[in-house]
C-alpha cells in the first residue's frame, strides 16, 4: 500500500479535494482531485484521475440539514471505494483565518481547534465551513493526523506599518487589522517562481491572484510585504459578486438612509455586487467578454481598472517592479483583461507579446520589456499536500 495525502477546502456551498501519493516528492498532479458542488440545494460530485478521466459525474442523494456533514461522509466512502493501492495517512485542511497566532501549518488537536472557532468573528462567512470539514474528516478517519494550513499565514511577513489600520489602538488589540488571504496560492507562485525567472524571482515581484476572488500581492524576496486584501476577504479588487474596497461611508448610508442591517449588507457586498452587480449579467468573465451590452463591458473596464490602480499602489511599497504574474481562473485564460492591464502598465515598462498572450503562453512581456510578465497556474491543493506531509515527517 502507498501511503496518501488527502487535502480538503470545505466553503459554504462546496467542498473541493485531492488526494496526492507520497513517494519520494508529492508529485504536483493528484492521483484524484475533484469537487462536491451545489451543497444545500443539489448537491453534486465530479472527480477525475491524475490522467484527467473522468471517475463520475452525478449528482447525490443527500437531502435535508447536515447536506455539509453528509457530504464529507459520502466523500470519505467515495474514496475508499476508489482506493487503488493506497491508504490515506493524514489530511490537510485548508483554513482561512489563523488570525497573528499561526503564522505556519499546525497539526490539529481540541487546543488548537478551540482556538480556531474563536477566530470565526474575523471570518464568519468562511471560518465555521473549515471547522466543519476538519470536524467531519476527524469523526470519519479518527485515527488519521489532521493539518490546518492557513490563508492568512504567508501574509505575515509583512512589515508591521503594512497590517495596520488607522483606528484607535485598543480597536488593533481586539485583532480589527490587515491580514491578507489567498496565502496558499501566493506561497505556490513563490516557490516556483526561480523555475522562471532564475535570480530576479527574488526581486521585486507583483503577483494577481483573479477569479471569483481576486487579490493581489507584491513579492520582496518571495515574501509577501504588502497585499490588497485586509481584515476580511472583501476589500481590494473588484470581484466576482464582491464590492472590493469601499468608501465606509455607503456603509454608514446604507444604514441610516436604506434601513440595511448588518445581514442586508453582508448579503450586498458579498454575494450582490462586483462584476455581477455591475453588469446585471453574470459574475462569469467569459459571459461579460463574450457580451455586447455595454453594461458588461463596463463592469470588465472597472475590473481592469481596479487591478491598474492597485498595481501601482503595490510597485510603490516595492519601490519598483520587476516582474508581474497572473494566476487564477480570470487570470490564467482570460487573454482580454491581461491585455488591457498591461497596455495600461507601459509606464512601468512592462511591453506585452501579442501573440503570446493570446495563446496563455508562459511568458508574455515582450522581449524589450523592463517587466517580466508570466501567466502561471497556481496549486494551491499541493501547498497544503507538501505542508502536511512535512508535518508528519514524510
């Protein structure tokens, strides 16, 4: 038997795994990788090998409360009637918040998890759903290690001026500061950054993390010093369904003139506004680039537009840029919004190959450019496979 390395990210509504081989290196393609969709209203499963075969496709006969709960268990069931020769050693979870207190990957036990749960204040949209999982993966493999790897934790590198607001500070001691997400990701583009870009992977580095979620973090050293996202996953960038960054006074409007509460306005700037609020079409980029309405190219202009601005805010703590990177959904294939941003980029130097960034080349700063420009895919299922078996010395 192979001993295995099972990751979870356990959200809201979907619970996304793989399942990598310990052999001499984890290999960076899973043996089987898939998602459980559609948790709470039509919950469905789709897997495929490291061959990318497609092992089902279906939707599943959960119904009811506890769809989370049942879910984890099916997943569990589902991958022992898969087992091909190996047995699962340890699972790594996916966490988004670890708060100033876990700045590394943690093996998980009641502390520690105790700690976790009061953590949910600073993510209550996605913290319970993490706890969820490990909880459901704890009762149905007992006997397994548990790894928490954090979002957050890459992030706190950064200088201390970077995670503070300008607030009084006995709002700072409660915790309200800049912690940064999308951590496992950028650690991911870090790491295999040299692969590219030999010695000035170490420079100064802007690394854009767009899909559904979108932030954006510069690189000094392969250490995260700045980052667009702060104290929740909604500032910064336009996104999805997300405001981005908002002037706290609409907030203080919308209370006092629209009679919005706190759930109204949660509703509002998570799930009701970016690219989908903008447009009144879709959230989906390749719907808005796709349209003709003017009211989708207006919400691709404002995405664009928000990256250009935040682009500069992070070459300015950089003190420069050597070299920008896409990743994510958005970032990988969408061809247009790479375009534009870097057309709009040419007084950083940055001088983009037309060709090559239609085909998603690799590389795709022009050979006089002063800005490396890379499209790389980010995997963030590897980080946390490597991270646990680490911590359970394979």
């Amino acid at each position: 038997m192979t001993d295995a390395i099972l990751t979870i990210n356990a959200g809201s509504s979907s619970i996304k795994f793989a399942l990598f081989t310990l052999n001499a290196a984890i290999h960076a393609q899973p043996e089987i990788s898939g998602q459980i969709d559609g948790i709470g209203a039509r919950p469905h499963i789709k897997a495929k090998d490291a061959a990318g075969r497609a092992l089902d496709d279906v939707d599943l006969p959960l119904s009811g409360d506890g769809q989370h709960h049942a879910a984890l268990d099916f997943l569990v069931d589902w991958l022992h009637r898969h087992e091909a020769g190996w047995q699962i050693v340890g699972v790594g979870h996916r966490v988004v918040h670890g708060a100033q207190s876990y700045s590394q990957p943690v093996l998980l036990d009641n502390i520690i998890i105790a700690k976790l749960k009061s953590f949910i204040p600073l993510a209550p949209l996605h913290q319970p759903h993490n706890l969820d999982g490990i909880a459901a993966l704890r009762e149905a493999l007992p006997d397994v290690p548990q790894v928490a790897c954090f979002d957050t934790a890459f992030h706190r590198t950064q200088p201390e001026i970077a995670q503070l607001f300008a607030l009084p500070r006995k709002i700072t001691a409660q915790g309200v500061r800049r912690y940064g997400f999308h951590g496992l990701s950028y650690e991911y583009i870090a790491d295999v950054l040299p692969q590219h870009l030999g010695a000035r992977a170490d420079g100064r580095v802007v690394v854009a993390h767009l899909g559904n979620g979108a932030s954006m973090c510069a690189l000094q050293a392969r250490r995260s010093v700045a980052t667009t996202m702060g104290f929740t996953a909604v500032e910064g960038l336009m996104m999805g369904t997300r405001t981005g960054s908002l002037d706290p006074g609409v907030l203080l409007y919308l209370m006092e003139y629209q009679r919005m509460d706190a759930k109204a306005i949660t509703q509002l700037l998570y799930k009701e506004s970016g690219l989908l609020g903008v447009s009144g079409i879709s959230q989906d980029m390749r719907e808005l680039l796709a349209s003709d309405a003017a009211e989708a190219q207006e919400a691709v202009d404002l995405f664009c537009y928000r990256i250009v601005r935040e682009i500069g805010s992070l070459a300015a703590a950089l003190r420069g840029l050597d070299a920008l990177v896409f990743t994510g959904g958005i970032g990988e294939h969408a061809a247009p919004v790479r375009a534009r941003v870097c057309a709009a980029l040419a007084w950083l130097g940055v001088e983009f190959d037309v060709a090559a960034n239609a085909r998603d080349a690799t590389r795709i700063s022009g050979a006089g450019s002063d800005v490396d420009v890379l499209v790389l895919p980010t995997n963030e299922e590897w980080m946390i496979a490597r991270h646990t078996a680490q911590l359970l010395g394979g």
